[in-house]
C-alpha cells in the first residue's frame, strides 16, 4: 500500500501591537521640542483648511449671558474648544490664573543647539527606510551624556519589543547603530572606550602613523589602560620615536564626544526654548507650567462646520459631486480633530511627566543642589504616572525645563542608582563628587592611586571595587595617580 502523506497545521498565537493612525501622530508630537512643536503646528494650518487660528467666542458668549457676571470675554476666549471646566486641562487653568495676577518672567535662551537635535538633524539627511528611522531614533534616545551606548543591542532589542512594539533584530540594530557611528563629532554611539578610540582613528587619513594608532588600541589595549608603554613597544616591534608619536595623537582624541558636542558646534547657531518652567518660592511651594507663549489656539473652522452641516442636511437631494464634497468635509474636519485632540494630549502628558520628575527630585528644585539629585530611571518616572516606558523616554528626549537655577536638560535628572552597605540609594553623581573631592584635596606629591581611593569610599559607606573607581575617574576625566604628579 502506498504510504500517503499527511499535513499538519499548527496554530502559533501572536501578540502584534499596532498603533492607529491618531496614536502615531500623539507619538510624534510628543517627540517634538517646543520650537518644532509651533512648527509642525502652523504647518497643518496651512494643510489643512478646516483648522484655523484663533479663540471660539460662542462660548464666551454663553458664559457672558449674565450682564452682572464680573468675569472678563478675554478670560474666556482660550477656553472655548472645551464644554465644561472639567474638560480644560490644567495647564489651561493655570494660565486663566496667570492672566489674572503676575506676568512670567521672560525666559532667557540658551544659545547653542541641543545635543539630541544635532544627531536628529544628522539623521535626515540619511536615506533610511521608515523601519530604521524608528531603530535610529530609540539608539539616539538610548546614548548617554558623553554619546556612547551603555545599553547592550540585545537589551535594547527586548525593549522595542516591550514598550514600543517594535520587532527589531539584533543585527538590524548592528547595521543601523553603525550609521549613528559615522556622524559627527566622531566617536559617538560607541559601546566602549575603545570602540569610540577606534571610530576617531579610523576617521583618519590612513598612514603608519595612524596604523600604529589602530594597533595599539585594538591589539594593546589592556596595556594601554594600564600604562604598560614597554610591553606595548615591544609586542608591536615600535621605536620609541613610533610610539611616543602615535600616544601623543591618541591622547588628543576625545572620550566623550557627546559632552563636548555644544563646543563643537559653536554658538548662536538655535536657541534652546524650555518647554516647561517651574518656579520655586520662599514658602516651598513649587509651580510647574508649559512655555504655550507662542503656540497659536486651535479651533475647527466654522466655514467648514457650517457646510458640514448643510450638505448632512440636504443629504436626501444630494448629487454625487455633493457626496463627494460632504465626503471632503467630513475627512478634513475629522483630521482637524484629532490634530486638536493630539495636542491637548501631548500637553497632558507632558505635564504629568514633569509633575512627576518634580516629585522626584524636589530636593534639587527646591535647594538647585546637584547632590539632592536622586537616581531615577524611566521606569520611576514611569511607575508614578502610569504612562509606558517609551512615552517617558520621548517626553525627556530634546526637552527643557527652566528653573529657579537655570535651564537643565530633562535627561539632567536621570542616571543610575547605587545602594550602600546601610541600604542607602545614592546617585552616582553623588559618588563622583565624592570621588572628585578625594582627588583635590589628595597631596599633589603622592596622588592616590585607584586602590587607595577604593579604600576611602569604603571607609565613607561606599563599597566600590576598584575598577568601579576607575570608570567614574574617568567619567571626570582625571588622569590615573602618576599623572597627576
């Protein structure tokens, strides 16, 4: 008997998270800094002509009826997309209570352009498929001060997958981390000190000199960072001229390229305008409101309500050239909608996140002490609002706050915690300027080494092992003890 063949079908389940076309443009907005905010604003007003420029004044008139009503129009006008009260979002409030007492300060400017905004502007110019773009922006989003990448691919894999739904393979991320490297200044999106060494070097004009240089990076560098400059001479087979030349050109590159990055582009090139600002007073209260200054009001255009409205009502008579116009209303004003709802979202969550981040660190806001600063992740941030993860990172992405003591970058607020031998959490600023301080007042003549400064912080409750001193040394950029001679 013939043996038959037989096919199986299996069912494999799948959670696929998709976004709608109204929560991809919340999304994007959110990303979007004060000054691309108006932007992107005054764009769609142009596109879209059932959006308009200005104040409803149909509800003022509803709220005036009272002739004894001591409320001023003006108090009203910005107020007239909303039905009740209970519809305005807060910050709406908060400027009806501005309007009626003290004017805000004006806010002074920063004067060089954000470091995010630099790698954005860089990424444009890239031909990259919709896919990568989206890869690029949550690696840029992922780099820390000095522009390196601290975060493993894999790690960074899981959390596209978690918080943004986003399946990204481990060598898609390879590929489009590998693009980020080759922007400016050179040595940003590196994994290590090494790598971001190696990425300055290979930026170079090839010759002996700059082979060496490659060498000892990639083939010394454990002796290297140790110092050990006659076991590198002679496994490489270098003279000493060789050498010396090819250290005096690795000592000027830079291991922090995204901390220099607002020196390298110079000044006056775009002002930084804060998208929050928070005032703290005498008594200890804090006030937290959105620089809206010179975002234009949004409302639907009455023309295009108007004619909606006729058409629905002849709808019976309608020719198919009407049909088709009704069918244009109703898209363009549908669009209009939900560009006013996006924005008052954006508002929303932008004002939760940073009400958040205040109580978080409300010793620093209150005192402008960088030692107050707490650590605190996104997660923190996350948790307290019960927004996503990835909504956080987009709110602290390329925004700014103006406080009492100057103009901090959200990121500013953010870094890793450490829990001393009592259970305390301590920021890891908080251990470098310990370690900073140990390193000034040390004497000059007899520098302390990293073992030496391991046993001081573990004498003052900070049990650190000595390459943990190390890295945050070098985070300070302070040479090792010798020389600092």
């Amino acid at each position: 008997m013939a043996q038959g063949s037989r096919q199986v079908q299996s069912q494999v389940q799948q959670q696929v998270q998709t976004l709608s076309p109204q929560q991809i443009l919340v999304v994007k907005l959110l990303e979007l800094p004060a000054v691309e905010l108006e932007d992107r604003v005054r764009a769609e007003l142009l596109e879209n002509p059932a959006l308009e420029e200005g104040k409803e004044e149909t509800a003022v008139d509803d709220l005036s009826e009272n002739a004894d009503n001591d409320q001023s129009d003006n108090e009203y006008d910005s107020l007239g997309d909303y039905l009740t009260e209970d519809d305005i979002p807060d910050y709406k409030l908060q400027e009806r209570n501005k309007s009626k007492g003290e004017q805000a300060e004006e806010i002074p400017f920063s004067d060089t352009t954000s470091f995010y905004e630099t790698l954005q502007e860089q990424l444009r110019e890239r031909n990259l498929t919709e896919h990568q773009q989206a890869l690029a922006e949550y690696l840029i989003g992922s780099l820390d001060d000095d522009g390196l990448l601290r975060k493993t691919l894999d790690s960074i894999s899981d959390e596209l997958a978690i918080y943004a739904g986003v399946d990204a393979k481990e060598q898609e991320l390879e590929e489009v981390l590998s693009i980020i490297q080759d922007f400016d200044p050179p040595g940003l999106g590196a994994r290590s000190l090494q790598e971001c060494l190696l990425i300055q070097i290979k930026r170079k004009e090839p010759s002996s000199l700059q082979q060496t240089e490659l060498n000892i990076i990639e083939k010394c560098y454990e002796e290297f960072t140790r110092k050990h400059w006659d076991k590198i001479i002679q496994r490489l087979n270098l003279s000493e001229e060789e050498f010396e030349a090819a250290i005096n050109e690795i000592t000027k590159l830079n291991p922090r390229p995204g901390s220099s990055l607002g020196e390298v582009i110079g000044r006056n090139m775009q002002q930084i305008v804060p998208d929050f600002i928070v005032e703290t007073f005498d008594d200890g209260s804090i006030v937290l409101s959105l620089n809206n200054k010179n975002m234009p009001e949004l409302r639907m255009s009455r023309e295009f309500n108007d004619m909606l409205q006729e058409h629905t009502y002849n709808k019976a008579n309608q020719t198919k050239e009407s049909k088709e116009a009704m069918l244009f209303l109703k898209q363009k004003m549908d669009a209009a909608q939900g560009f006013i709802d996006a924005i008052k979202q954006r508002q929303n969550t932008l004002q939760t996140t940073m009400e958040a981040i205040i109580d978080l660190q409300r010793p620093f806001f209150l005192e402008g002490d960088e030692s107050l600063l707490r650590p605190m992740i996104l997660k923190d941030v996350a948790e307290r609002t019960g927004l996503d993860i990835s909504t956080i990172s987009r709110v602290s992405n390329s925004k700014y706050v103006q406080t009492n003591f100057g103009i901090y970058s959200l990121k500013y607020f953010f870094s890793d915690g450490y829990t001393t031998e009592d259970g305390e959490e301590m920021s890891v600023r908080e251990i470098r300027r310990i370690l900073k301080e140990c390193i000034d007042s040390e004497n000059k003549k007899k520098p302390l080494t990293d073992d030496e400064l391991a046993d001081i912080l573990k004498e003052k409750g900070y049990p650190i092992a000595r390459r943990t001193v190390a890295k945050y040394r070098q985070q300070l950029n302070i040479p090792v003890a010798r020389l600092r001679k």
